[in-house]
C-alpha cells in the first residue's frame, strides 16, 4: 500500500486533478491495525507527480479563459499573457526534452504517472551525441502501446538537437556551436510549436526554453516550461536550473531536496522522484 505524505495531503483528491493520474492508492483493511505513518523524510513516489501535475491541471485552467492572473486555492499565481490557440482541443501538444544518464530515467518515471492520451502529441528531444534516451524513449512509448494493443502513434516524435556545447569544449569555439544550437531550437520550435515542455536538467533545454521564452514575451507564440531540477542536485542548481530561474524562463520549477527550496524560494521543493 502507498501512502501519501501528509505535506501532499493539500494536492490531491481534487476532483479537476484525478482525471490526469492513473496512479491507484489501496484503501487500508479495516479489519487490519492501522498502518504506522511514514517517517517526514520518507516520500513516496506516488507523491511528487501528483504535484507536478497539478501546475499541469492547471495549463488547462489557464487556456480556456481570458488573459490575466489566476490565483487558486492554494495561494499560488500563475501569470496568462496570451491564451493559447484551439482551446476547445482535449491534448496539449508535450515536447519532452530528454538527457544523457540519470536525467532520461527521471522523466520517464515522470511520464510513467500521466495520463499520456491527454498529453499529445508527445515530441522527444535528445543531443545529437546521445546515443542512449531515445532508444529508452520508444521503449517506453512501445511499453505503453502493448498495454492497449495498438501501435506507437504516429504523432509521436523522436527529434535530436545540436548541443550547445560539448564536454570539454573551450569556451571560444563554444560561441560558433551556441549560435547554430539555438537556430536549430528555432526551426524546431517553429515545427513543434509545443503547449508544453517538460525537462530535467539537460543542458539542450536552454536553446528550447529560451526560444520559447521568447515566443512569449514577443507574443507570437508560447508554451507552458515545467522544470524538475534532477535529484542528484541536492545544495545548488544546475546550470540549466539556475539559468531558468534567474531568467524566470520556467513557469514552474521543482526541486527534490529542502535545502534547495530554501535557498532557491520561488522553487516548488516536492519530494524525490527516484
């Protein structure tokens, strides 16, 4: 049985939420002793995608009503600069950039918990030099046909980015490779023209969120930035995060340990993933 830490007790049940997990929680026996509680440290992993995807609940809050701030029961704002277009529409096109190492297997136990069909067309992105996170990728989305008979659907996309810069590379020829990595995020962000993005540390993300930024101040086109920093960050962000934060690119940030909610105050400290 999972339980459900009580610092989550506030985000979920909610009847507008339910509808975008497919986690189920065993009700306890009665005729059995009540579970002893979990200890404070103890999170469940049931825990931190109910939360992340209640700022996603809240995209489909946001994109049905005029321009304006939202402020919901809990106190949080969100800003909504320009609504997005086809709202009457049930998906939300989900580019979903992905990373070398532990960063791939922390987003695919993100996706793993929502509800998929309502995040779609789903757009994967990963380095020209990553070899590994979309091969995971279709597994996972194979993983997820074989559990209703079908075949991966065509709308879903496995792309590949230019870094910006590589391991080792010095900080001169670094300039030439920034400049080509973020026209190759602008034709890719004009192609997709995504409702959301999900990432989790990767540094491809910057080219993506700074193009979409952009596309929002400017008011041509924007998109939802959800940032879940990666748990083996535990005192300082990485450079992705600090980036977004201090840029306010992301609309939402989440962090795995309180120490970085501390430090970092406009962050979401929600628990581990992994």
């Amino acid at each position: 049985m999972h339980q459900i830490p009580s610092c989550f007790a506030g985000f979920v049940h909610t009847a507008s939420f339910t509808t975008f997990c497919q986690l189920t929680i065993s009700a306890p026996d009665i005729r059995s002793p009540a579970p002893a509680p979990a200890p404070a440290t103890d999170f469940s992993f049931s825990g931190l995608p109910n939360v992340i995807l209640r700022y996603l609940d809240r995209v489909f809050i946001i994109i049905s009503k005029p321009r304006g701030c939202f402020k919901f029961n809990d106190g949080v704002h969100l800003n909504c600069s320009k609504p997005i277009c086809n709202t009457s529409s049930k998906h939300l096109s989900t580019l979903i950039v992905l990373g070398s190492g532990g960063h791939t297997a922390e987003m695919i136990n993100l996706l793993s918990v929502m509800q998929n069909d309502r995040f779609a067309p789903r757009f994967y992105i990963a380095a020209v030099t990553d070899n590994m996170s979309l091969q995971k990728a279709r597994v996972f989305e194979n993983t997820l046909a074989d559990k209703i008979s079908l075949q991966v659907s065509e709308s879903t996309k496995f792309m590949q980015i230019y870094r910006s810069r590589e391991v080792g590379q010095s900080y001169i020829t670094s300039i030439g490779t920034t400049l080509f990595a973020l026209c190759h995020a602008l034709w890719l962000m004009l192609k997709i023209r995504p409702q959301v993005i999900l990432c989790n540390g990767p540094g491809t993300c910057i080219p993506l969120c700074a193009i979409a930024f952009i596309f929002k101040v400017l008011g041509i086109r924007w998109s939802y930035i959800f940032y879940v920093e990666s748990i083996a960050r535990v005192k300082r962000l990485s450079l992705s995060g600090l980036l977004l934060y201090k840029l306010h690119m992301a609309d939402q940030l989440f962090v795995q340990w309180p120490q970085l909610q501390k430090q970092y105050p406009r962050a979401h400290y929600v628990g581990r993933l992994m």
